[in-house]
C-alpha cells in the first residue's frame, strides 16, 4: 500500500508497484512447488517412472511429468499459471513503462517478447504433450528461444540500480550456464539409457524454473518507485449520479433488467421455504423417474406383456379432481394428501417386487394428484404459483444432478437400498421435513372456486401442452448422459462425454428456466418454439457436437416454456389439464417404448425404430401448449416480474447456483483419469468376458450394478462386452450402467449404439486403449435389430480388434442368418488378431454356428467341446488361448458370465508360432491342468467349489486350460 497516510482527494487505493512482481513470483512458485508436492504425495512411482527405469534407479519426476500427466497435480499447475498471468502482463508492462524512452525501439521489442513468452507459456501449460506432443514442443521451444533476448534486453535496459543488475546477471549466467548440464544428462538418459541420469536432468530442469521465476522478481527492487493509483474521478463510487436521468428510474431500469432478482431482501425463512420447495420437487421427479423401472422388471421377466404396465397410468391421478367432492376433500386437506404421496419413497421397504411396485404406483398417483391440486389452488396468486411451478423444474435438475453424483441412479429409487448406495431412508426424512415447509401456507380459499374464463385459454390446447412437455422433460432431461448416448459415434471421441459434458445439459436447462423468469413473453412466442423445433430435429439427425447442440436447444427451450404452459394449465380445469395431459404423456412413454420393442407388443411394427416420429409429435403437442399461450386471455395473465412478487425468484436463482455447483463438484471428482492397466501386463495376459446383464436388474428388481463390478473386478476382466445394456428410456429409467462400471473399474467405455438408434444394448469395457470404434446394425428385416460394436484396441503395443454381438431372438431365423453372414465377413475382413464376444442363439457345431466360425471369418471357437452353449459364444482368431471358464450368476441376471485368457503374442517367433495353429485344430485344442501353466494365467480360485454370492465354476465346475 501506499506509505504515504493521507491520500489525494478521489483516491480509492494506492498501491506500490513491487507488489506486483512479489505477487508474480509467489504464484508462479505455487504453481510449480504445489503441483510437485500433490504429485509426490499422490503418484511418486508414476511420476518418477520414465520410458527406461523406474524407481529406485529414478528417484525425482522432471516438470514435464509433474505438471502435465496426472491429475490433481496437472489441476493445481494450470490453477495458480492462470492467475499468475495478471501479475505476468502487468510486470511486462510496467517495465516497459519504466524503460521507455523517445525514439528508442528496444523497450518496445523486449515487451512485445515478455508478451509472446508469456502466451507461448500458456501454450505449453494447457496443451500438454498428451494432448498434442508436436505443438506442446512449438510453444516449450519458442519460450526458451524467447527467454534469451528477454533476458539479455532486460539486462540491457536495466535502470541504474546497482543491485538489480547484479541479481540480473548471477540468475541470467546461472539459467543459461545450467542448460549445458541438463542437455549432457538428457542424452545420458535417452542415448546411453543411464539409470539415474533422467533424476539427474530433472534437478537441473527444474532449477531453470528458479531462476527464470527469480529473474523476473528483480523487477520489484526497480518498480519500488513507481505506485499504482485507483482514482475516481467522478465520484460514482460514492453514490453520484453523474447520469442525466434520475436515481429512481435508473434503480427502475435495473430491477426492470434482472426481473427484480436481486431487489429483494434476504429472508432465511424464504431460503428455507425455497429449499423445501425444490427438495419436494426433486421428491416427486424421483417417483416419477422410479415408477417406470419398476414396471420394467416384470415384462423383462416375463419376456413380454406381464399386466403390471398399467401402472404406467398411475400419473392420471389429476382426472379424480374433475369430481367436485374429491376436489373438494383434497383441497380442504392438501398436506395429507401430499404425505401420503410420499409413501412412494417407502417402497425400498417391500422387498416383493409385486408390492413395491404398487407402492410406487399408488404415491405417483397421489403425488400428481396432489401437485394438480396445489397449483390450482395457488392460481389465485401469481407469486406463489410460480414459486411453486419453479420449484417443480428446478426439482428436475436436482434430480438430474443428483443422478450424475450416484453415475446415472437416484439414491430413492425403489430399486436401491443400502448395499447398492441407497440413501432411501435419509432421503424420505428429508422429503417429509420438506413437505411439511411446502404445505405449511394454507391454500387460497378463492382458487377452490375459479370459475371458467375465457382468459385461461382452453384446458384441452393446456392438456396437450402438458403431455408434450412432460414427455420431453422426462426423457431427455431426466438424465444428462441421455442426449449425449443419442449423439455417440464410438472412438476416435468426437462428441461429448458423459462426465464432464453432462453439465452443458444441466445450464441449458438452468439458462432456459431462468430465461423464463427474465423474459416470459419471449419463450413463449413462435419463434422461440420454431428454435426449439430446429433444435429438435438437429438432435434426432446428427450425431457427436452438431447433434448435442441441438440437444442444448432443446433443454433450454423445454425449461424456458415450461414455467408459461404449467401456469396455464393451473388456471384451467385441473382434471382437463392435468388428467388428460398425463394421460397424453402416458401414450408417448408407452409409444417411446414400442419404436424399440415392437416385437413383442401388438401393433409395435407399426411404430418400429421412428423416433423421428416421437420427436415430431412431441413438440407438436408443445405447439398446441404454445398457440394456447399466444392466445389474448393466455398473454394477459403472464406475470409482470413485479417487485413484490419477485422475492422468490431471488432464492429460486441462488438454488439453481447450488445444483450447478453440486454438479461441478462431482464433475471434476468423476474427471476420467485414462491411465487404465490391465491386471497381468507382465503376463501380456488378457482376459475377457462376455455377459448379458439385464439391463442392470437383478432377479429381486434391485440394480445390480455393484455386484456386477465386484465379479468383474474379482475375475480380473481385462476387456468384457455388456449386452442389453441400454436403458436411456423413460420405462427404464433413464440409466446408464457402464458409465459406473467403467469408473469403478478404471475401464474405457464404449457405450454402442444409442437410445435413438432402437436396438436393446451392447457395451464394451476396456482396461486398453480403443484407438478406434464403430457401431452396427446388422440386418433385421422382421425381429428385433442387433447390434454389433467393432473395436480396435491397442493391447500391449499390438493393435487387437474386438467385436461385441447381441444376435436376433430364435423366432426369427431369417434374421439370424443375414446376422451371421453379415458379421462373419466384418470378422474375416479384419487383418488382426480378433475376439469376438457375443450372444448368437445357436447350437454348437450346427446351423449358423458353422458360419461363425468358418473360413469366412477366420475365427475358432473358444471350446468347440462345450456343447452345453446357445446363447453366449467366445471366438477369436490370431491369438493365443490359454484359459476359458463358465462363472454362475447367481440372481444378478438371467445370463451366466463367460471368460476366456489369451495371450498377445510377441515378436515375429511367436506370430509365427501362432499362426500354425491357425490350421492345426488338435494342437489349438490341446488342454492341460492348472499346474501345467504359469501363476499369472490362471483363474482366481475363489470361485471354486461353492465359490463366493452365489457365483462358482459351474458346466465343468472348474476352468479349462489349453496349452498348445
């Protein structure tokens, strides 16, 4: 600060200028010493390892390692870089200013190199050499090329401070003197291959950054005479009105600008009313989202039309208000009825799947029964309608977000509980405590007795509104990872990921609803919906970051007009609006269900694979929501965003900010790592599995996603096809099972052929890198389509395809056989090695087996003597096969889980080797005991005899092992 006490008149703050230079230097230190220190802690084997050696030949990482491969550590670097380049470009200007003088160039060329150093460090800082090896060595290069005129025209241009320039030359001789050094050491380490010399390197790599940090902080010994002054000039900030118009209207203009958010006082009864709001609407999305999985178990169990999907219908609660009585009885007891709704949150407690079910159907229903009931009756009172209408879409992204915590379930679900990380009962708590804040204002009297007015608009145009609306919330925003399955391609990535992409959904929708709140005549207009529609389309036609922004359009219009359409439909008749629009967003679930399961449902190939047609006729029903809106009556009842009724848009923006920041948080902790190994890397082992999980329902309708990890993190699976796989519907709850498998078990993750794309699922997870992918649909003129997913992987230097296969069911067997021929030749055209991991639906050594493995393809089967198989098959070509067992699933599937060992032969001798067994099937087929192989082949004895959960080595009751 200023040493002087009084300060000129108008003066803000003073400051000395070598506070600057102190300020640079300390961060620049942090930037590196943190990243060093988090590193050392965290990853010290990894970070000291190098292309030759690894500790304890190596003992000290280089800065390269430290601050670009790892993370947190790459965090922490990039964290404290970014705020020292404030200090940095004020030091390099300053300086300038100090050394500027007419008709001299130099100062002028030394800071026009402190700026382009500065950018180039920025260069090398963000793009690390994993990003892009050639231009992280540009930037890196270019600033050390930089560093010598900056530094010898500093030297140069240094004031006539004696000690400055002192310090200037001992740092600028010992920078440029330790990289002979460091250079005679790098060759050491990469030419001659000396253990320890990269260690060596490493300190004087580092001692570069001392002294190229310390050099720049003389500046403070020469900036001591200089002192920055804020100075108003003005006197704006002690409240002058130097405008031409008068304080009032401008405090107008402002609050008129942001709606009056931040007009109002703070309340923490308000906060608190606001928190229970949303949490009680995050309450309701979870039944809602929960009921369809539910439903789901049974017509997956019983392998068709079960009966229980009537409960679907448990939304149209809304109708019973059309009977004065009822409406009557629920009005005068609004908070019983919403506590008993909330027994839909008790059903983890019925452990029959029959009686949970129920539960959660019987809660639905009342819960939107009771939702239709409280805006009603709210409809009075514009303020507290919309604070309950925000609170019901602010309810929707919490519940998203909370998804993207517990990767793709709600912690209330019905199918979770305690040993699949439920949070059942402390979730119920917290909805019951937030109900009773919800209904503890009593309802507006006058509402019970709305009369028609043709200024609502029409109930029947609102009921369409809301179906359409509801439908599109529900599918593709209930869970951020939905839109970005739509538009996933395979590998190399070209879209967005689940984590960390997933929050753009959630700011879409944020921005939408609070758009909403900013300017609600706008969204509700044509145009704005004709946005929305092109939106629509872009999402359904292309695929990877064209498509997904469509996708954004669609969650920020979605949001945005839904605040306007439930207002609407409040002031209409309840049991019209509500009744009939969930009876209308029932049709599109059912509808959204049958474009992919139109074999097994009476008209389903009537509607096969159109989602083109569910996305139209959704946001056609919206556009009958929208005419109603532009109708005189509708446009005369928008809220005005009057002060006084804008207090709960203040607490309702800062909930939002919350659930943002809650899904920031858990993005940054779910950041992919991607330095996945494989369980025997010493062995070039690699073990692979194939399962048919499900859709991640266990035979109790719990999700079994848990113990699914733990059998394959206990069988040490290297690379495991996943088949009915996708849940990314409404009736399935929105789910996406690799994504936790994957991160759980440290895999790369290709999801397959998406929601959009009508198939049941295939997943790939693997411990190697997928250098390239691409998704399949084979041929299926009448049955359901097949998926197929075709992987290259690199797997210990050598590049190994991986195909993945659900066949179509055994009613259709003409589609099996263009199936088999159609993946048979994808098979024969790869030139290496190759496994495929499959569910065929054939008998060993009969029928379309032959095709599969045959000359075509080039594949051999696993075991040609296991003839117990019809479903689950194994083959590969090109590849040593040393192991293949059959592990039981106990009650996670109806599908046991096949493994199978090969190893990745290395050099030519061993390819060759390979290769003429590629002919020879009795030395192929040769088996041996466990004894006769090596320790790092085997299987894990633990599930031997009766094994572990209901899991064990069953068919053979023990692995096999070849050994050619």
């Amino acid at each position: 600060m200023s040493k002087y006490k009084d300060k000129e008149q108008g003066t803000i703050l003073s400051l000395n200028a070598k506070w600057i230079s102190w300020t640079h230097t300390a961060v620049a230190y942090t930037a590196f010493l943190s990243a060093l220190s988090v590193g050392m802690y965290l990853h010290f084997h990894k970070i000291v390892r190098n292309e030759f050696y690894g500790y304890p030949d190596e003992w000290f990482p280089s800065v390269s390692a430290t601050i670009g491969d790892r993370y947190p550590e790459r965090s922490f670097f990039m964290l404290f870089i970014a705020m020292t380049s404030g200090p940095r470009f004020a030091l390099v200007a300053l300086w300038y200013l100090l050394t500027a003088r007419p008709a001299k160039a130099l100062p002028k060329f030394v800071a026009g190199v402190g700026v382009f150093r500065t950018l180039t460090c920025g260069g090398w800082t963000y793009v690390t050499s994993t990003d892009d090896h050639d231009w992280h060595d540009i930037f890196m290069i270019s600033y050390l090329v930089a560093t010598i005129p900056w530094t010898a025209g500093c030297i140069a241009l240094s004031p006539p401070n004696p000690t400055a320039v002192k310090y200037r030359k001992y740092l600028a001789g010992a920078f440029f003197g330790t990289i002979p050094f460091m250079v005679y050491f790098f060759i050491q380490h990469k030419i001659h291959r000396v253990a320890g010399a990269y260690t060596t390197y490493s300190f004087f790599e580092w001692s570069l950054i001392l002294f190229d940090v310390a050099f720049d902080a003389v500046t403070a010994l020469d900036f001591d005479t200089f002192e920055i002054v804020v100075k108003d000039v003005k006197g704006l900030s002690k409240g002058v009105n130097v405008s031409s118009k008068s304080a009032t209207v401008i405090e107008k203009e402002k609050g008129k600008a942001t709606a009056g958010i931040f007009d109002a006082k703070f309340s923490w009864s308000e906060v608190l009313d606001t928190a229970a709001e949303v949490y009680y609407g995050f309450a309701f999305w979870s039944m809602l989202t929960g009921l369809g999985v539910t439903i789901w178990y049974f017509p997956l169990w019983y392998m068709g039309i079960s009966g229980y999907e009537a409960f679907v219908m448990s939304t149209i609660g809304p109708l019973l208000l059309g009977v004065k009585p009822v409406r009557s009885l629920v009005l005068k007891n609004l908070r019983a009825f919403h506590l008993l709704s909330l027994g839909g949150l008790l059903a983890w407690q019925c452990k029959d799947p029959a009686y949970r079910l129920s539960t959660v159907g019987i809660g639905v229903a009342v819960s939107c029964l009771s939702w239709a009931a409280t805006l009603y009756s709210e409809s009075g009172n514009e303020a507290r309608l919309e604070s309950k209408i925000l609170a019901w879409i602010s309810g929707l992204i919490m519940s998203s977000a909370v998804k993207f915590a517990w990767k793709t379930n709600n912690p209330l679900w019905p199918i979770m509980h305690d040993a699949n990380g439920g949070q059942n009962g402390i979730g119920l708590a917290l909805a019951i405590l937030a109900m009773l804040r919800f209904t503890r204002k009593a309802p507006l009297k006058a509402a019970a007795t709305v009369k028609k007015d043709e200024q609502n608009g029409s109930s029947v145009l609102a009921a369409l509104g809301i179906g359409g609306l509801f439908f599109g919330l529900h599918s593709l925003l209930s869970d951020t990872s939905t839109m970005i399955s739509w538009v996933w391609e395979g590998y190399p990535v070209q879209g967005p990921l689940a984590a960390p992409h997933g929050w753009f959904t959630v700011a879409a929708m944020t921005a939408g609803l609070l758009t909403r709140v900013r300017q609600p005549r706008l969204v509700s207009t044509w145009s704005v919906y004709g946005v929305g529609c092109v939106g629509a389309a872009i999402l359904t036609l292309y695929p990877n970051w064209f498509g997904y922004y469509g996708g954004l359009t669609v969650a920020f219009y979605l949001t945005a007009i839904a605040p306007a359409m439930i207002t609407a439909a409040s002031r209409g008749s309840p049991a019209t609006t509500f009744g009939l629009g969930f009876f209308i967003y029932n049709l599109m679930v059912l509808f959204h269900v049958w474009v992919v399961a139109y074999a097994f449902v009476p008209g389903g190939p009537l509607v096969r694979e159109h989602t083109d047609w569910i996305m139209t006729t959704m946001m056609l029903l919206i556009g009958a929501g929208v005419f109603n809106l532009t109708s005189i009556g509708s446009r005369q009842r928008e809220i005005r965003g009057q002060p006084s009724q804008s207090r709960h848009r203040k607490y309702h923006t800062l909930a939002l900010g919350v659930i943002n920041l809650f899904f920031i948080a858990n993005t940054i902790r779910r950041f992919p790592s991607n330095d996945f190994k494989p369980y025997h890397e010493e062995s070039r082992l690699i073990t692979t599995g194939i399962w048919t999980v499900h859709f991640s329902l266990d035979n109790d309708m719990w999700s079994s996603e848990y113990r699914m990890r733990d059998l394959i993190r206990e069988l040490e699976i290297d690379v495991i096809g996943l088949l009915e796989t996708d849940s990314q519907r409404i009736i399935m709850g929105n789910r996406d099972t690799t994504q936790f498998l994957s991160e759980e078990l440290g895999m790369y993750v290709d999801y397959g052929p998406g929601p959009n794309k009508h198939t049941w699922g295939s997943a790939l997870l693997s411990k190697f890198p997928i250098m390239n992918s691409t998704h399949h649909l084979l041929p299926s003129p009448v049955g359901e389509l097949a998926p197929a997913i075709h992987a290259t992987l690199d797997v210990y230097g050598e590049l190994v395809d991986v195909f993945v296969f659900h066949s179509g069911q055994e009613e259709d067997p003409e589609d099996r056989r263009l199936q088999t021929e159609y993946l048979s030749k994808l098979m024969g055209s790869s030139p290496r090695p190759s496994i495929l991991l499959a569910y065929l639906v054939t008998t060993p050594l009969e029928g379309n087996y032959n095709t599969y493995v045959s000359g075509v393809s080039g594949m051999h089967d696993v075991d040609p003597s296991d003839w117990d198989r019809w479903c689950e098959y194994i083959l590969y070509k090109r590849l040593r096969r040393v192991g293949y067992a059959r592990v039981s699933r106990s009650t996670i599937t109806d599908t046991e889980l096949q493994v199978a060992k090969f190893v990745v032969p290395k050099g030519d001798a061993e390819k060759a080797q390979i290769a003429t067994l590629e002919s020879d099937v009795k030395a192929r087929d040769r088996r041996v005991s466990e004894r006769d192989i090596p320790q790092g082949w085997r299987f894990p004895a633990l599930f031997r005899g009766q094994g572990v959960r209901g899991h064990r080595y069953h068919v053979f009751d023990e692995p096999r092992y070849y050994n050619p």
